[in-house]
C-alpha cells in the first residue's frame, strides 16, 4: 500500500488522538498515598483504567491486572508477540507557579501540547496506538500480535514490571517509546540510596518531589541573613508571605548537571553562615562547584556512557534524622559494588550511614541485532537522517525490564526533552513523524 494512503489516514486520526490524549493527560496520575485499595493511588488506577477504555474503544483486546500494577491491550495473532511498553504514572508537577497553564488541562498553543505525562510518557505511548490504529484502518494485515503494556510505577520503584514478568507472556521483541530517536542501545544503571545520619543540627524541614528530578526550589523561613547570604552567593531567591523561595532548575536526573539544584544551593548558604549539619557540610564540600560528585568518586566515565551522574533529589531534616535521597546514573562498564563501597566510605565521613532504595541494571543491546537494524531503517526512511546514530542514556526505561528490548524515540534529535519540567509538553508536527516512524517500524516487523 502506498505511504501517502497512510499518511493522509494518520492526518484524519490525529484530532482523535488528541481528545484521547486529552483524556489519560487529564487524570493528575503521580503517586499518592492515598489508602485506596490500589498499589500507587486512585488517580494512577484511573489513568490505567482510562487508557485501557481508550484501546478498546480502538478493537483492542485488553487486560487489567486485579491488582492494579499493569495492564495491556493487543491486538493480531500468531506466535511472535512484539511488546510496547509505556507508563501512565507521572511525576509531580511541582512549583504550579512556573507552569503557564495547569499541569492537568492540557492545552494546545502555537504547534504544542502542554501537560504533564505529554512527553513522559503518556503522549508517545498513545502516539505508538495510533500509529498500529492507522495503518489497520488502511487495510494492513498484521502477521503477529502486538501487545501495549502498560506501566504504573516507571517513576518510582518499578514495582509493576516484575508483577507482569511474574505472570505474563514475555515479548519476543519491544521497545519502549520513552525516550528520543534514533534509538538508545544502552542505559546506565541506576541506583537510588538513602544517606542517613543523626539530626544534631536543630533543624527540621524538607524538599524536593522525587530522586530522579533536580529540585526546582526549597521554600524556608526568611532571615534577613539567609537573605544576604543568598545575595552574596548569588544565588537566585524570591520573598513573598515572610518565605523565601530558593529557586532552581528542575531537569531529570540523567542530565542533572544542566540543571540548578535548589537544595544544594539552601544547604550550602546554611553552612556558609554557620549552620552546621551533616548534610550541609556532604553537599557544601562535594557537589557545590562539581558536576560530577568528583570529590567523591573522582571521574568515573566511559566512552559508551558518559559520565556518572549524581543528584541530590530529596531532603528531609526530621527531629531524629537527617536523610538525603539521591539519585545516580552509573556507567555501563563500571561495577555498581564499588561505587557502592566509595560512597559508603565517603558518607561515614560525615557520620551518613548508606542505604540503597532501588536498583536497575545497564542494558546493552548489540548493534547489529535485529532488532536494533529493523528500527533505525525505519527511523531512517521516515526522516531521511542518515547521520544519527543509537547513543547510549543515563535515564531508565522499561526497555530494562525485558529482554531484546530497547528505548525507541519519541523526542526528534534537535528537539528539546521537556520531561520533568514546568510547562512540560509536545510539538504536534514532531509527534506525527514520530507516528510515521512506528507505522513504518510496525511494517517491517512484518517481514
């Protein structure tokens, strides 16, 4: 069938995918605890339940797991199963005051969609379902089953995809369209911990929303000396309601040294005035000035992956404890052990004791797999880049929770990755080549 067939189906679909999208951007589908009955929260529930309405409503065959940890919608038969694997959990929208509209009524303004989930990961994942939608309403014959599962837990502790490796059919192929084209070959590990020592500070307070976003601000008490110390440091703040806001720049974890971290900045103009605390002192003496946490590990760096990645992404001072989260993205050639054994060395320095909160291992998938050649000869014919190459990443995917699996698009090379951030969003046009893309990966799977 002739690609313009497609291409003018996929144009009359795209109002429709909007409204669908619409629908699942809607639901505020972060993680709350909120005593439902559902592992993550009511709003995720809904978000999955929601997604699910939608591929049915599209002919799916769809499934949602008694517990609420995943679901899924497929549709085709035969043997080979090729898996799609997106995730309806956000993370929080943090400072609603740097978004220009409401993270969760989302608009279209000047070629782009706004909303939290738009470009992580709600957006491409349906993007991906209407791709398979369209070239299905053109007449496509599919000679195998293609299965969108569905995640609940991506930006927490991935305590949905064990549940679904637990007691599902595993794909014979995937790849997950959560990330940026071409393709990504390989990711870091990624490792959450704890630093955790005794309170003797006197303070009590807390900051940031999650370990794997750079913290956009830390609201405190105002004092005219915090006040000039932040002046001095030059150091951006604003004052309103006897508060002082620390403003930084909120990125994902994977990139955290271009972003600014609002609670590096707190800590380290406390210890400048003489407010001593364990943390401030970790932070003020090996991370203020490096971008890499040098001091502690000194340069870790391959050439696959670039270098280890450390970000301070939560604080909390309560009576007892002091208790920092952080975030680190481990190159694929270094053992997680050992820098396991330097941070715990280096933190007893400062009377931290370690304890790691989540763990995700490197992927490698060759280069000259099938699975790898099949995708970026679509990439290729669909955009006519020839020059772009799959590239490594420090951020987790789910292409980590099964095997031949990799991260497949969707953000286009020179567009930026909004994810993470205030006024998260999508440009349109992009998304409908990232569509072409998928149609034209689909066919070839065929073969």
């Amino acid at each position: 069938m002739n690609d313009k067939i497609y291409y003018d189906k996929l144009e009359g679909n795209f109002p429709k995918f909007l409204k669908d999208l619409d629908r699942v951007i809607s639901i505020p589908s972060y993680l709350q605890e909120d005593n439902s009955k559902y592992p993550f929260g009511e709003n995720i529930q809904k978000a999955l339940e929601e997604m699910i309405t939608i591929c049915k409503e599209l002919g799916f065959r769809t499934y949602i797991d008694p517990q609420g940890y995943y679901g899924y919608a497929e549709i085709g038969n035969g043997d080979k199963l090729v898996g799609v694997l997106g995730h309806l959990d956000v993370v929080p929208p943090g400072d609603l005051s740097k978004w220009e509209n409401d993270p969760f009524k989302p608009v279209v303004k000047d070629g782009k969609y706004y909303g939290r989930g738009a470009q992580d990961d709600k957006g491409p994942t349906l993007a991906a379902i209407y791709a398979l939608k369209t070239l299905l309403d053109c007449g496509f014959e599919l000679k195998y089953r293609v299965r969108f599962i569905f995640g609940t837990d991506e930006e927490n502790l991935w305590r949905d995809m064990p549940k679904y490796v637990e007691k599902e059919e595993m794909p014979t192929i995937g790849f997950t369209p959560d990330s940026k084209f071409p393709l990504i070959y390989s990711e870091k590990g990624l490792l959450q911990c704890k630093l955790i020592a005794k309170n003797e500070s006197g303070l009590v307070f807390k900051g940031g929303d999650a370990m794997n976003s750079v913290p956009s601000n830390m609201i405190v008490p105002k004092s005219d000396e915090l006040v000039e110390m932040l002046k001095e440091l030059n150091y951006e703040f604003k004052e309103k309601d006897g508060k002082i806001e620390i403003v930084g720049k909120s990125v994902h974890a994977q990139v955290a040294e271009t972003g600014i971290n609002a609670i590096n900045r707190y800590m380290h103009a406390l210890t400048k005035l003489g407010k001593e605390s364990k943390s401030g002192r970790f932070i003020t003496e090996n991370l203020i000035g490096y971008d890499f946490a040098e001091p502690i590990f000194g340069v870790v760096k391959d050439e696959h992956s670039g270098e280890l990645k450390f970000n301070v992404g939560k604080i909390e001072f309560t009576e007892e404890n002091e208790i920092l989260g952080i975030d680190m993205r481990i190159p694929v050639t270094y053992d997680k052990e050992k820098i396991v054994e330097v941070l715990t060395k280096k933190a007893k320095e400062y009377g931290f004791e370690y304890a790691q909160h989540d763990y995700l291992k490197s992927i490698y998938v060759p280069l000259d797999s099938e699975l790898i050649t099949t995708l970026m000869s679509a990439y290729q014919e669909i955009t006519g880049d020839m020059e772009s190459q799959p590239v490594t990443s420090g951020g987790a995917t789910y292409a980590r929770a099964m095997n031949n699996c990799v991260a497949f698009g969707c953000v286009l090379p020179g567009s930026p990755k909004t994810e993470h951030q205030p006024n998260e969003y999508i440009i349109l046009d992009d998304m409908k080549k990232a569509m072409k893309i998928y149609m034209k990966a689909f066919e070839k799977f065929n073969k």
